[in-house]
C-alpha cells in the first residue's frame, strides 16, 4: 500500500509561530512494493482540520519532488493556523488515500502586527541583579486559544501564573543582534486562568550584555539595557480578542537572581523577596530586524546521575558525573536561611587527580546558591550553563553531600537523531560515542 507520511512545514512537524511567506513542506513515502517511486502529488490547504473550506488546491503534479515544496499561490495572514493534506502516485499507477491531517500556524508577518514596547527596568536593575517586570490582567470567560510572542535584549524567561511558559532555554538564542532578532511563539492556553492573571518576564544578560565574551573581559558589546518585547494574544470562545502588550502599565524590580553570567555563573538568593518596584521605562528599539524562530531551539535533553563521591589529593570534595556535557547541575538541599553553597565545575582532574580549571581561561563556572531555609530547596540556574564532568561542592554540610540530591542536566540544540553507529570493535564504537558527545557540546 502507498502511503504518505512524515509531513513537514519547515522542517518541523506542525509549527507554530513561522514567518515564513511560502512555507515549504515536504514528505516521505512507504510502499509494500519494490523499485517504487513518486509520479504526482496533489496539496491541499484549508482553514480547518475537516476541509470544509479548502483554500487552495494543487490539483495533480507530475514530478518526483518531495522535499521544500513552496506554497507560493496560498494568501498566508498572521497567527492563521492552516492546515493541509496531500496524496501521491507512484510509477506503478498506484495512488495514495488522502494523508493525515497537518498544519502550520503563523506568527507575526508584518511589522505592524507589533503593537507592544520594548520596555526595561530601572538602570539600577540592569543586569546585576536580574531584573524582573511584571504585569496583571484580568480574563472574563471561556479562552479558545491564547498565543505568546515574545523575544528580548538580553535572554528571556516567561512565567504565566506562576508556570514557566514553554521548555527553550536561552531565548531569544545568539545571533547577530543588530541585524537579527529571533522571537518565539508559545501556546499558553492552558496556563491562564478565568480571573486574575500575571505575566512576567525575567532578563539576563546572556551575550548581548554579558562579559568575557571573546575571552577579552568586555561587557555590552551589542547592547546595554536588557529589555522585553511581549505580547499575548487570547482568542475567546465569543469571538472576542484580548491583546495584553508589554507597555508602560508593567512593573520592574530586582529579583532572586543576584549575578547571572553565560560563562561565569549564577547567584540565587532563595531569600528574596520583592520590597519595591518600580514603573518600567519604554526603550526606543527597532522592531524591524524580528524574525520568527529558524534554529533548534535549546532544551533539556538528558539527565545524568552522578557516579562517585570523592576527595581529591588537596582535599577538595568533587561528584563526578562519569561524562563530559554541557548543561548544569540541579540539586536538592535543605538547610538554614542563609547557608551559601557554591559548585564550581570542571572538565578533568589534573595529573594529581585534582580539581583543574586553568583550561577555562577567565571562565569561572561557578554557581552560587543561599538558602531560604523552608525545607527542602531544589537549584537550577537560569541565563548560564558550564562544561563539565566534574563539580567541586563548596560549603555543603556532610549530610547535604549525598549523590542522590544531584543530577547533570544535559542541555543543547534540540536537533532529532536521524541515525545510529554500533559494532564490534569497542574502540571504534567509544570514537563514535565521543562524536556524538562532541556534537551535543
């Protein structure tokens, strides 16, 4: 039987948020036959998943083509979901039944379609400590869908109600600033609320503010003021929108974040707690270099647990995860308010089996946490991730050194395993190991 399978808009399996104006789509086939190859194919797009409204029909194509297949006769509007189907033939005269059902929604497409501020905290809040800028609104009735489009100078998180809004990391991502800037469409229909709702937006420095980019010590080299660019779109069962924008109705403060470096570290203090905020301050920034999401974005991957608990010759107590990666460490900890603990990390251990890190040159790889002393505490940073197999514990009490409380989060570019390499030689297969390892990094 011939069938159609594995259809793409862009690469990726039913996207949202693309700018793209002719998306292209491609697809695989399978067959129960031999020597089977695509004759035709027939595209069909409509503004729903039942096709009762088809907007554009390909009509039968003869060609053997079946990758990056450009919609280029189909009128796309910002934030539409469309959805298409398709069916093939082969060279043996045999024709496919009609494909699952797939679709693509759209983002932004026009720079009018930003109605929202850039907006910034207070000089005082720039950086060290991480600002946070916040904002309430208010929901009447039933929600249909609601859509975020955010991005920012600086890296971004947003939290809905309390709940991180989606699973990237380091957002908006690294690119050339000046002349780019990826935003990112999350679907936040199920974080709000029929009520009071509160959005927020946390900043870190990342590359665009951050120092000892280039090795060099230098700060601010694209830019020096972090700042958010939001706006939230909820469509309402009555057919009614409410659009909440980032505007000069926010509030900033400072936050638990107290330092935060892409290559140095992080600083939380648990025992934060807002004691005054402040009006934002609209920042006059061009909205004309946005673009949707294009790369993969950076997400957990994997998690390692620790395999040895260890002194080292100098006395330094060191967990070794048992394998190079890039991510963090998470932990569990419970304490007395205002115990400070620190994790530095490591690639190797020197000839002595000592804690090394002269091979990170001005990097510090350090993460810092005081503690709110309410029970049990788990830490993860947010805007810095370090190379690592080793960590060296600093300040933790005995009982709090148990290899249970921590793990290695594996973090990097979401990219899919197309492929796999085993055999018989072990050497070979530690070789094939350590590039896949390598390419994670």
């Amino acid at each position: 039987m011939l069938q159609v399978k594995d259809l793409r808009t862009e690469y990726r399996e039913n996207p949202i948020g693309i700018d793209v104006i002719a998306p292209r789509i491609s697809w695989k086939l399978t067959s129960d036959q031999r020597n089977v190859r695509q004759a035709s194919y027939q595209i069909q797009v409509a503004n729903n998943d039942i096709f009762r409204n088809i907007l554009w029909d390909s009509g039968e194509v003869k060609t053997e083509d079946s990758n990056f297949i450009a919609l280029k006769e189909v009128t796309l509007e910002s934030r539409i979901r469309y959805y298409f189907r398709m069916k093939v033939s082969d060279n043996h005269s045999n024709y496919s039944d009609w494909s699952e059902v797939s679709y693509f929604e759209m983002g932004l497409l026009d720079k009018e379609d930003w109605v929202a501020d850039w907006i910034a905290a207070p000089r005082q809040w720039n950086g060290e400590p991480a600002p946070q800028l916040v904002r309430t609104f208010h929901v009447d009735g039933e929600i249909k869908k609601a859509r975020v489009y955010a991005t920012a100078l600086g890296l971004y998180e947003l939290h809905l109600n309390g709940n991180r809004v989606g699973d990237d990391y380091f957002t908006p991502g690294w690119t050339s600033y000046q002349t780019r800037l990826q935003y990112q469409t999350y679907d936040v229909t199920d974080l709000l609320t029929n009520g009071e709702n509160e959005l927020l937006g946390l900043l870190g420095n990342g590359w665009y503010k951050g120092g000892n980019l280039g090795w060099e010590g230098k700060k601010d080299i694209f830019g020096n003021r972090l700042s958010l660019l939001a706006q939230l779109h909820i469509e309402m069962e009555n057919g009614k929108e409410v659009v909440v924008t980032t505007d000069e109705n926010w509030q900033a403060s400072d936050s638990a974040i107290r330092m935060s470096e892409i290559y140095h570290g992080e600083t939380y203090d648990a025992r934060f707690k807002v004691e005054a905020k402040e009006s934002v301050e609209i920042i006059n920034h061009t909205k004309d270099i946005l673009v949707a999401q294009e790369n993969e974005p950076v997400r957990k991957i994997d998690m390692l647990e620790p395999v040895e608990l260890m002194q080292t010759p100098k006395g330094e107590t060191v967990i070794d995860f048992g394998q190079n990666m890039v991510g963090w460490v998470s932990f569990d900890i419970e304490g007395k308010a205002g115990q400070e603990v620190e994790i530095k990390h490591a690639e190797i251990l020197d000839g002595d089996g000592n804690f090394y890190t002269a091979n990170l040159r001005a990097a510090k790889q350090t993460n810092k946490y005081i503690l709110s002393g309410n029970g049990k505490e788990t830490f993860e940073p947010h805007f810095t991730f370090q190379g690592f197999r080793y960590i060296q514990l600093i300040g933790f009490n005995e009982d709090q050194m148990e290899l249970k409380n921590f793990r290695g989060v594996v973090l990097h570019s979401d990219m899919e395993l197309t492929g796999d390499f085993k055999c018989s030689d072990p050497l070979i297969n530690q070789l094939q190991h350590n590039i896949l390892w390598g390419i994670k990094r």
